[in-house]
C-alpha cells in the first residue's frame, strides 16, 4: 500500500503513475496533456514538488524535462515508508 503524507494531494500518485508507465522524460505540457483530470497549472505546480522530495527529477533544465526517480518507483510499488517521505 502507498503512504499518505500530509504534502501530497490526490494529483501526486497520477502523475508519477504517467511516469511510471511511460519510462521517458517530459516536460509538464505532455504530462497534464496525457492525465485526465489533472490540470496544466496543477501539473506545473506538482512536479517541482515531487522533485524535492525525491520521486521526479528534473533531468533537461533548459526544456524543463521531468523523469521518475528510483525513489518514486519505490514510493509507488509500496517500497517506502511514510517516514521517509513525511521527513524529506
């Protein structure tokens, strides 16, 4: 089962599911394109926060490319404590 944490929003596991699923880099356009229900400002929002916490990381600065991490596969197969999400 995934954690909760408080940072998350219902949005988060959508998104790194696209990842996931994927297994490319893209920038948040092709994301929010791609996820229904999820908007573009919401997935702008989204990704950078993801990347602080360790489950994307932003891998093309200049066109603003965003891929799942090793952290964030683990987050969504049940892998990672909630304590070592909450605390990061």
């Amino acid at each position: 089962m995934r954690p909760l944490v408080s940072w998350m929003t219902k949005s988060d596991p959508a998104i790194l599911e696209f990842f996931e699923e994927t297994g490319i880099a893209m920038p948040p356009a092709v994301v929010s394109f791609n996820i229904k229900g999820v908007s573009h400002p919401t997935v702008k929002r989204r990704l950078p926060i993801l990347v602080d916490h360790g489950l994307l990381e932003k891998v093309d600065e200049d066109r603003g490319y965003y891929q799942i991490t090793d952290r964030g596969r683990a987050y969504l197969s049940g892998e990672l404590e909630a304590d070592a999400l909450e605390n990061q």
